[in-house]
C-alpha cells in the first residue's frame, strides 16, 4: 500500500493507483487524478459515466465493466472510448475512485 | 396432456400443492392423486444442462416423492462442453459429446421441452413460449450462458465460418476443425470479445493445442499465432497470469493484451479494437460475448444488463424473491462460469432449497471454489484451485502435499485425470453425486503463496 497526495489531500492508493478508500474521493481529487492521466477537463459526458460507476460500486460493490457501461451507464461503447482512451473502465473506475474492475474471471 | 394440467394449476403456493394433483412421471413411480391430502413441493427447474442436471438430480434424492421435480429445456441435447475444445483437433468426434437429457436425470423427474417466455416472481410462475404456465414453490434458474455473436459488429458478417470461426459451439467447432486440417500457413489469431465467457482458460488452452497440432502437422513454422485479449496480461489472476503469460511465450504464442474488439472485418481479414487498432489474420478463432438467456431479460426483476440472475454469492438466492435460486453459467456470482463451479454449488443450493422450504435461514456456504485442467498440449496439463478470496496457487490436489495432482504445473499426471474427466462428467457430477476427497469448499492446507512482486491484490 502507498499513499499519494492530491489537492492537498494524502489518499491510500494501490500500487496502480486506485484509491483504497471510495470515501476519501471527491469531485477536486477526480480532476486531479484525471489531468495526471491527461484528461485536462471532465466534461458532462465524463462526469455521467464516473457518477454511474460509484452509483454501480456503492450499490453493488464490484465496479462495472465496460459491457455494463455502454448498455446502461447512457454512454455508448465508442463514446466510452472517446472520453478514456485506453480502457474505459479501469480509467474512469480510477478517476472515480473506486477499485479497478475485476473484469470477472 | 401433461400441459394441461400446469395450465389449469392457476392457483398458487405453498397451499395449492396440498391438493394439486400431479402427472405421473414416465417411470410410473407416483401414481396420478396419489399425494392429495400431504405436503409436496413443486420445484421447478429451468435448464437441463450440467447445472439443472445435477441440482434436479439432488433434489430427487433429498426429497424422493415428497417433491415434484419437473426440468425444462428447449431441447434433447446435452452437450458435453468441456469436450468442444478438442473437436478442431480430431482428438474427440463431435457425436460423442452428445447424449440425450433424459437419460442423465433420476426417475421420477419430469423433462419438459419448451421455451421459456418469462418469470413472474411475484406470482411464483413460470410462463412458457406455447402458453403455458408452471406455478412452483421453487424455482431453479439453470440456464447457463449464451453466445451473441451478433452483437460485435462484423463477426457473422462475411468469412463467418470460412475464416473467423469459434469452438464454443457443436457446428462451429466441427467447421474450425476442417478449416484447421486445410491451414498451410498465415496468421491465426485467438481472441476473447470481452468477460464473462464460459471456461476462461478455454482460449488458452486452444493456442496450446494449436501449437502442438500445427507442430504435428508440419506446419508450425508457417503460422503466427496470437492471443489477443481485452485482460492486461493471460489470465484474470496475477500468479496464475504469470505462469500462463511465461507458457504463451516458450510456445511461440505472441501476447497481444487491453485489446478490446469494437468490430471484425471478415472480408479483409482484421479485427479492429475499439480505439482503432487494427489485427490482421487469416483464420480467426474468436469466443464472441456471452449473454444470460434471453428470458431473463424479459422477467421483472430478475437478471441484470448482461441477463445473467442477481442473485447472493454466497448463498445463491435470487434477489428478485426468495423462492428463486440460481446456479451455474446462470449466475451473475463473480467467479468462473465453469461446470466445476456448478458441482461446488450443488450442496449449497440444495441445503437452501430445504431451508427455504422448511422455514430455517439459509446458508452462506459457497464460496466461489472453481477447479480447472487447462490442456498445455503434448499430453500434458495444468490444474488450478481457486475460490472468491483466494488465486490459484502452487501445491498439491487433491490433498495437501501428498496430491498426487500438481497445482498450477504442467504434468501429464494432470492430462492423464483429465483424459478421465468425461467419465466423471457423466457418471459422478451430473448424478450430483461428490468426488471423494475433494469438499465443495476450497481448501488452503497444501497450497504456498510464493513470493510476488507488484502485487495489487
């Protein structure tokens, strides 16, 4: 375990960077997290897929993958695609501050 | 008929069984009204694979007559699906690893062809294709997973069959088979859409008994095979992962990882990943994305986006009513949809069936446990042991130390009780019968963690 500071705020992180605790996330430390992995806004778009995801976790506690994202997170695949290049899942699941999907076994 | 029976049964409960009349089953064992006036539990189970198979099967057991154990399924067949790797190969032929359902379930159960339309959960009711209604007490959802091929853009499009096949069903496995025998050279390209897919080692295995089949063949040198993957790295669990990622790279099986698959271009041959890389090949063997069945969409509350069953890890009953469980491919529970998975579910699904039905709490007693051989080629094969909480792990299988099976190691120890799994298949683990020695639950004593670096769980 490591902790990183961001905006001013010492958060416990995994060795990928995933927040440990959901609770210590908030909007600041998601756009933080978000220009170091060189988001430089969220917009609306972003925002709608990072509040589905700690939506999903908080209620369900396991992150949603990308499948769950573009049938129900509103957001379609391509577009997932466009927001977080790379994977969209991890990343947001990242900015949003809740553990990496597990993308299940 | 039988159907008209169930039609009639509009009434619903607990109470209604006190007096339902029931057909009697074709082994003439219950004779029709002979209940009338006891308690019998009408259960009810949805999908006649290894899942159904062995929890009506349990059932029976448990309850003998007291119950009325009726099973439902679209068709005859029963498919023996961890043999479908091996039919490319020649190495098994496609008639073998079919029976009929019938056959593999206990007197006294009742097999119904049909469709299911949809689950009513809040009137306790089944309602099937051709109109008619099942009510139960319980209800079994076994269902398993299905492929949707259709829904990754270009992949039954052209070449479907001709140069982009998968295995993961009886006719496309039979198809790749004869396209394999013909391949003189090129690129063949492994590929998983996304997770969850049934057998998740199955890729795997498939690039190791192409290695090794090419290699008889003569051909090897003139292939370039490649896994590709939407996983960061071979498998879903870090030891285990590495292990695999080292066996692709001494095989010569290139490594292609975070490769999500947006679309398949038959015609050109490439796969095209959603942020617009581009895979050329030449044969394509891909596992398409996996679905629940198409009912549970269509049934209240039931599944979830992907139409696999909400339901307790732990426990297995569905979140939609108490009365509903799941097992198998079926469940939306976060470890292997494995046939193995379903055997270690049995017990745990059987004792809250009783409980349920006998008022008590229920028991959180699965814990995940998934066992898998995955075939490494040239008669040899690993074996891995895992649970929610727990990766697979080096050590020895069945008992601690003394095994005989190696954990996590190839052996042809391994491939020779693999070679016996299908006997097992048909005669233990679909009569719902246990193994000796090895417990529903997984167990620690044996296994050794070794020591890891950059671990993240």
């Amino acid at each position: 375990m490591t902790t990183t500071t961001i905006s001013g705020t010492t958060l416990e992180v995994d060795a990928e960077g995933f927040l440990l605790d959901a609770g210590q996330w908030n909007e600041q430390v998601a756009e933080a997290i978000a220009r170091e992995r060189g988001i430089e806004r969220l917009t609306d778009r972003h925002w709608l897929v990072i509040h589905f995801m700690r939506k999903t976790f908080l209620e369900t506690g396991s992150a949603p993958s990308i499948r769950t994202l573009g049938k129900a997170s509103g957001v379609e695949v391509k577009e997932l695609y466009q927001l977080f290049p790379k994977g969209p899942a991890k990343l947001a699941a990242l900015i949003g501050g809740i553990p990496k999907p597990r993308g299940c076994i | 008929m039988r159907a008209k029976l169930y039609a009639s049964g509009r009434g619903r409960g607990l109470g209604t069984s006190r007096t339902r009349r029931v057909a009697a089953p074709d082994s003439g064992a219950a004779s029709v009204g002979q209940y009338v006036g006891t308690v019998r539990h009408r259960i009810v189970i949805l999908g006649g694979g290894i899942a159904g198979t062995l929890a009506a099967n349990r059932l029976r057991r448990l309850y003998g007559d007291r119950a009325e154990v009726v099973v439902v399924d679209r068709d005859e067949r029963h498919v023996y699906q961890p043999g479908l790797l091996y039919v490319p190969f020649g190495l098994t032929e496609p008639e073998a690893i079919v029976r009929p359902r019938a056959a593999f379930l206990a007197d006294g159960i009742e097999l119904r062809l049909g469709e299911v339309e949809r689950v009513e959960a809040g009137d306790s009711t089944v309602f099937l294709a051709d109109g008619t209604s099942l009510p139960y007490d319980v209800l079994v959802v076994a269902t398993g997973a299905l492929l949707l091929p259709e829904e990754t853009e270009g992949l039954t499009g052209p070449g479907w069959n001709e140069s982009v096949f998968t295995f993961y069903t009886l006719d496309g496995a039979v198809a790749l088979r004869d396209a394999l025998r013909a391949f003189e050279g090129g690129r063949l390209v492994v590929n998983l859409i996304d997770m969850p897919i049934k057998c998740p080692v199955a890729p795997l295995e498939f690039c190791f008994l192409a290695d090794w089949f090419l290699q008889e063949r003569g051909v090897r040198e003139n292939v370039e095979l490649t896994f590709v993957t939407p996983l960061d790295g071979a498998f879903t669990k870090p030891i285990a992962s590495r292990m695999l990622t080292g066996l692709l790279r001494e095989k010569g099986v290139a490594l292609e990882t975070e490769f999500a698959t947006g679309r398949v271009d038959g015609e050109t041959g490439r796969l095209i990943s959603w942020d617009e890389r581009e895979l050329p090949f030449d044969l394509l063997v891909t596992i398409p994305l996996h679905g629940g069945h198409e009912f549970v969409a269509r049934s209240p509350g039931l599944g979830d986006e992907l139409g696999f069953v909400l339901c307790d890890q732990h426990t297995l009953q569905a979140g939609v009513a108490p009365n509903v469980f799941a097992i198998g491919d079926a469940t939306n529970v976060p470890t292997s949809k494995a046939g193995s998975v379903a055997h270690f579910q049995g017990e745990t699904l059987v004792e809250n069936v009783r409980r349920f039905l006998d008022g008590e709490p229920l028991a959180g007693t699965f814990d995940g446990h998934t066992n898998c051989f995955i075939e490494t080629g040239f008669r040899k094969a690993l074996l891995i042991d895992f649970n929610y909480d727990v990766e697979p792990l080096p050590g020895r299988f069945p008992r601690p130390h003394a095994g005989p099976l190696p954990l996590l190691k190839e052996s042809r120890l391994n491939h020779r009780a693999k070679l016996l799994f299908p006997w097992v298949y048909w005669n233990v683990l679909l009569r719902g019968r246990e193994l000796p020695g090895i417990g529903a639950q997984l167990q620690l004593a044996g296994k050794t963690v070794p020591a890891a670096k950059g671990e993240s769980e």
